[in-house]
C-alpha cells in the first residue's frame, strides 16, 4: 500500500464496528493517523454499531452494501478496516467493495516496512508479512508484490497440475523457512553483543513508550544520535544505541526501540520481539509519556501492559512527562523521585531528567574521594584501569584522588575514603 500511496496520494475510507469492546472513537482516531503515516488521505468513515462481529462481512450486508456504494461514489482507492480480517470476511467484501481491502494489520505493516532501515528490521518485517498472509491467501492468488521478498514471478515454476494458490503457498513456506534462520542468526549476534556489555558492565536504559511520543527527540537531544524524529506513527522500527555521560559520571547506553500500540496484534509483538529485547536486558526503563495527549495515561498504561508481556515488568523505571512546552497548566502536575518533566524538542528539563536516570540506575559504581599512600600508589593504576579519574593531586601526605570505582573494588580502598562526592 505504501509504495502505491508514495506514488500519488491514495483516497482512503476508514471501517470501524462499534461493539463496546474498547473505545471506537479512540480507534478511529489512531486508524486515521496509522493511514496518514502511510501517505494516504481519508476522505470517508464507515462506524457500525453492532453487538457482535459479523463473521462473515465484519459490518454485516446491509452495511457492506452502503459501504461499497459509498467508496464508489467517492472514488476510493482504498478502504481500510480496524480489525484483522479473515479470509473469508476479505473475499466476501472484495465482492462487494469494488476497491482494494486493507485491514489493521496489514496497513501497520506497510508502514514497518517502509521504515526499516537495517538489514534485521527488513527481515523481520518480510517474516511478518508472510506470516500474516499465509492463511489468508486466496483461490485467486496472492499479490506477491506486496510482499518484501516474494516476487510476482511467472507461473513456469509451478509443478505439475499445482494451482497458483498452492505454489504461492509452497513459495511461500520456503521463504519464510529462510528468513526464520537469518534472524535467528542475527539473534545470536546481538545476544553475544548483550553478553559482553553485561561482562564489561557496561549500563543500559531503553527508552520507551507509545509510538509517536517523542522517544527518538529525546534520544537526537541526548546525543546528537541524528536519528530520524517525524511527526508520524513508528517512524522509529531499528533499534539506536548511544552512550552519554550522567551527573555522577558514569556511562549508560541509550536504547532507543519501537514505539507501541493499543491493541498490538500479539504475532506482530512476536515480530519484532527480537527488537524489543533490548528493553528486556536492560537495567532502566525511561518511559515516554505525551503530556499533551488526552490519551497519554492511557498510552502509558498500554505501554506498561506490552512491556510486561515482554517480561520487562521487574526492571526500574522512571516516568519521563514529555511535551510540556504544550502544555498551560504544568505547575499542578506532581512529580517524585521517578518521575520527571521534559520538552524533548525544546531541551527543557534534561538536566533534570540526567539526574533521575542517574538516581535510579542500579549503584554498580561509586564517586568518592581517596588519600591514597605513595606506598600504594599502584591503587591508583588499578583505578585507572577500572574506573575513572577526574582528579588526581600530589600532596605531602600521599595522592589524592577524585574517582569513579566499581562497587566490588570499593572495600578493598574503603580505608583511604577521605568525603564523599555528591
């Protein structure tokens, strides 16, 4: 869809069935803003209320009917559901509705691909989409084009009496068969990768939170990463790792990672858990929250649901109140020792937020100052080697240091502590 939208702006219908299960309104509003990430513009809505899915239109017929009326008369390219179809609801509306069908999934799927940039977020988006579409090919065929590694290729590779749906099937299984080892090997790199940051004690924070939040602005305003920052759903899909200094003077390494949705098909979380790992081996989670959304809390509250499913729920985390700059009201909101209000774009409140990272690392390292004895000078070369040296003064009584250690080697100099750094 997105290669066909880049080309010239599409005309899209959005369709909702209303059941009460969550908020439709809320939906529509995310649907809308997923088709306009896509390039698309929506120039109809169809809002059903139902008590239950129709199983076989997902509106029903009199409602389909209207429907395909209505894209008729607006010229629609396109006509873009807010569920997953089936196989079946697909070929019974594409009976009626004489324009191209896409569901939910599909759409956010287009719009992974046309944001992976790495060789890993590609593969994982292929694997997706042809995970997706392996049950719901139809006796007609599937648009392999549409698909990142398939091609439309010409029939003369089929067998013997094998119809196109079967050797689009078999094309297929092959495919995804090949993928599934790629990224499975591409695992094994980034866990060796994890393995040795962990061995080198090397501290990570992911951040975190719903997609189009500001994740990637914060990251640019830490560290000048230049990673892409749109106004647009998922324009971050590949994970950015940069290391910035904190106030106590260690290092920690920023992990910038996809931005969620509310009702995030569980197979598309499996796609990119590979992607999301990251967040899961961290020892921080910074969780961006839009303050200026009516929905922020409720965004954050998902955030947290899809974390937890990820297995990140026992890791600290700080909330970081991004947006303020659009907000009047900011001196009524309460903040603690976990929570912290920022404006990404603006550069207000990053000091702040510096320190609330720093607090809540875990204390793998200490900043005191030493007298150590020219006796013992060698302690210092160990220092050196293991942690960092901001100062280091010759007195008559010994060196005098100012320096980062770890934890474990702390004891064995506790004796030469002369203050703490605060």
């Amino acid at each position: 869809m997105t290669e066909n939208i880049k080309k010239e702006t599409q005309k899209v219908i959005l369709v909702l069935a209303d059941t009460g299960e969550y908020d439709a309104e809320s939906s529509l509003k995310e649907l809308t803003e997923l088709a306009k990430t896509a390039g698309a513009e929506v120039i109809g809505q169809c809002v059903q209320k139902k008590q239950n899915i129709d199983s076989a239109t997902y509106i029903g017929s009199g409602r389909l009917i209207e429907l395909g009326e209505q894209a008729e008369s607006l010229e629609a390219d396109f006509v873009i559901f807010d569920t997953d179809l089936t196989a079946v609801q697909m070929k019974n509306i594409e009976k009626v509705v004489k324009c191209k069908i896409i569901d939910r999934t599909t759409l956010i799927l287009d719009i992974f691909a046309a944001n992976a940039r790495t060789a890993e977020g590609r593969i994982q988006v292929e694997l997706a989409q042809l995970k997706y579409s392996l049950p719901r090919l139809q006796g007609k065929g599937l648009e392999m084009s549409r698909i990142g590694g398939g091609s439309a290729g010409g029939l003369s590779n089929r067998g013997a009496g094998e119809t196109k749906l079967e050797y689009d099937r078999r094309h297929i299984r092959r495919r995804i068969h090949t993928l599934t080892e790629e990224l499975e090997e591409l695992k094994k790199r980034r866990e060796a990768t994890r393995s040795r940051r962990k061995k080198d004690s090397v501290l990570s924070a992911a951040i975190v939170g719903y997609t189009n939040v500001g994740k990637s602005t914060l990251l640019n305003a830490l560290t000048d990463a230049g990673v892409l920052a749109e106004n647009k759903l998922f324009a971050t899909l590949d994970t950015t790792a940069r290391s910035i200094e904190l106030p106590d003077g260690r290092s920690v390494l920023l992990i910038d990672t996809v931005g969620l949705l509310r009702r995030l098909p569980h197979h598309l979380v499996e796609a990119f858990k590979s992607t999301l790992e990251e967040a899961a081996s961290c020892d921080l989670l910074i969780n961006i929250i839009d303050l200026s959304s009516p929905e922020g809390y409720e965004q954050a509250r998902v955030t947290e649901s899809l974390l937890a499913e990820l297995g990140c729920g026992e890791i600290p985390q700080i909330n970081v109140l991004n947006k303020c700059d659009k907000v009047s009201d900011i001196n009524d909101i309460r903040l603690d020792s976990k929570t912290v209000m920022i404006s990404a774009k603006k550069g207000f409140g990053i000091e702040k937020l510096l320190e609330c990272i720093s607090q809540n690392l875990p204390a793998t390292t200490l900043r005191r100052k030493f007298l150590i004895p020219f006796k013992e000078a060698a302690i210092t070369a160990q220092i050196r080697e293991n942690g960092k040296i901001f100062s280091e003064d010759f007195t008559e009584d010994g060196i005098e240091i100012d320096c980062l250690i770890d934890v474990k080697f702390y004891a064995k100099i506790d004796k030469y502590r002369t203050e703490d750094k605060i």
